[in-house]
C-alpha cells in the first residue's frame, strides 16, 4: 500500500467520481483506475460500487475512508514539521464557505494569507448542502476551517464567532405586509415562501423560529444560492426571510421589513477541536483571530 494509494482512494470518495477525482488531482483517469484496483488488490477488499453513471463507497470503502484520512494527514503533518524546521509554512490549506461573506471578507483573508504563506496550497470548497454539509465535512475531515451559520455548536468543533444578523422580510411590492412596523411573525403563516433548503443556516434559524412560535409555513420554491432567490421573491414568487447583508444596497427590487421577533442568524468560522490541526490551518485561524481581535 502506498501513499499515493490512499489519496487516489480519498479523491474518488470525496468526488464519487473517478472522472472528477481524476481532474481534480491532475491525474490520467485510467491511471487512476489502475491506482485504486491495486489498493483494493492489497486490501483484499471491493472499495467501490461502480455503476455507468455513479461510483459509490462499499461498507469497506466507508470503513476505510476515515483512516485513509488520518494516515495521509498524518504523512501531511510530517511534511509540514521537516518544512517548518527549514522556517518554511507549507502543506495545505482546505477552507469551506457559505454564498455570503458578511462578517469576514474570505477572499481577503485568503489573499492575505497567500501572500504571507505562498507555499500553502489553499483550496476553497462552497458546500450546496449549505452550513450542515459544511458541518459534516469538518467532522469527517474533508476541511481544516469552514465559515458556517449555527444555531448550536456541534460537538467535536470549536467555534469563533464572527457577527450575527436579524432577518428581515423581503416581498415585491405587490406582496408586501401592509404598514411600516416590523411584521408580527403570526402574519407570514399563510405566505409562500421561497427559501434555501435544508441544512442552509438561514433555512434552519427561520424554521426553529416558526416552531418556537407554534406556527407552520409554506416553502413553496427551494433554491440553492443567493441571487435565484432574490430573482425569485423579486418576480412575486413568494416572499422570504434572509439577512439583510444579502441584498445590494440599491436593489429595488423588494421591499424589506423588520420582524418580531426578531430572528438572529449567527455566522462562525469552525474548525475540529482536537486531532491535530495542520500548521497552515493554525496559522490562518490566528490570523482570522488577530484580524476579529483588532
């Protein structure tokens, strides 16, 4: 077994596709195919379902996967300690993102950070399955550092929050609640709802904030990013709930409104307690630390 090996066998995990994986790590996708039959040979163990149209984990595979992790960032690890000896940061950086970068400006960040550390490699991963799949991958080892919106901590993370948000109600024109006041919530039973689908931090704090109140609602359209939904609610396909750092400062497209109660949505970067972070990965969530700090 080679190290090679495994991270061929984590790429066509993380991809479900040896097509994407094979892209993604600038390889011949035969190559790789003959890669990850060699490990499999070894193991003694069927890795892969394959089918024409998907590649899925085995229970092996799924068995496996966590350990190919902790061996390959251990060998990562190791690099980045004979570097370090050398007063070199290298290795890599993998940081997960939301649409929206209220409260930290990540491609600043990122670009300071390359500057000081131009031997990091930085990888950017959005996540359409919104903050929870952020989450997940976190968890799972995917990522070093994710900026995510929470409405609890989860286990196993340690959270730096970075600011918080109310939402407000946006409605086209002819969709507006009437008056001037914030929107009691009771009122907004009835609408439709455009909104982001579950496991967005926007989607779960509106929900949480409707079944504090006893009260149901009607999510007629699901849509996975910002400027859909906006064009939507814009069209008078239903109204919507959203911070307001979402908005531009000159669409006039909706109206936006005040609610009460109010509903907070609180943005964080998150990272695994424990387990080792990666010198790069400390040093960019210092320096997040220093910049919220001054």
């Amino acid at each position: 077994m080679e190290l090679r090996q495994l991270e061929h066998f984590v790429a066509v995990a993380e991809e479900a596709s040896f097509t994407r994986a094979a892209q993604r790590l600038r390889y011949v996708q035969s190559a790789l195919s003959v890669s990850v039959r060699a490990l499999e040979r070894d193991l003694g163990v069927r890795l892969f379902d394959r089918t024409t149209h998907r590649v899925l984990l085995t229970g092996a595979g799924e068995a496996l996967l966590p350990a190919a992790r902790r061996v390959l960032a251990a060998a990562e690890d190791t690099r980045d300690t004979a570097a370090a000896v050398r007063g070199v940061l290298r290795g890599r950086l993998r940081v997960g993102i939301m649409q929206s970068f209220t409260f930290a400006d990540v491609p600043a960040l990122l670009g300071t950070f390359h500057r000081r550390h131009p031997d990091v490699e930085i990888q950017v991963h959005p996540a359409a399955g919104g903050s929870a799949a952020l989450v997940d991958q976190l968890r799972h080892g995917a990522l070093d550092v994710a900026f995510v919106a929470l409405l609890d901590t989860p286990g196993g993370l340690v959270v730096t929050p970075l600011g918080s948000e109310e939402l407000m109600v946006i409605a086209a024109p002819e969709l507006a609640p009437p008056g001037r006041g914030p929107v009691p919530l009771g009122t907004l039973a009835t609408a439709a709802f455009v909104d982001f689908p579950s496991g967005w931090g926007v989607r779960a704090v509106v929900d949480r904030a409707f079944a504090a109140a006893g009260l149901t609602r009607r999510v007629t359209i699901e849509v996975a990013d910002v400027p859909t939904l906006l064009q939507l609610v814009g069209a008078g396909l239903g109204i919507a709930l959203v911070p307001p750092s979402l908005l531009g400062e000159g669409d006039d497209r909706v109206e936006r409104r005040a609610v009460e109660p109010t509903i907070t949505w609180h943005v964080v970067m998150a990272a695994p307690r424990g387990g080792g972070p990666t010198a790069a990965a400390r040093a960019f969530t210092g320096m997040v630390l220093e910049r919220q700090e001054g």
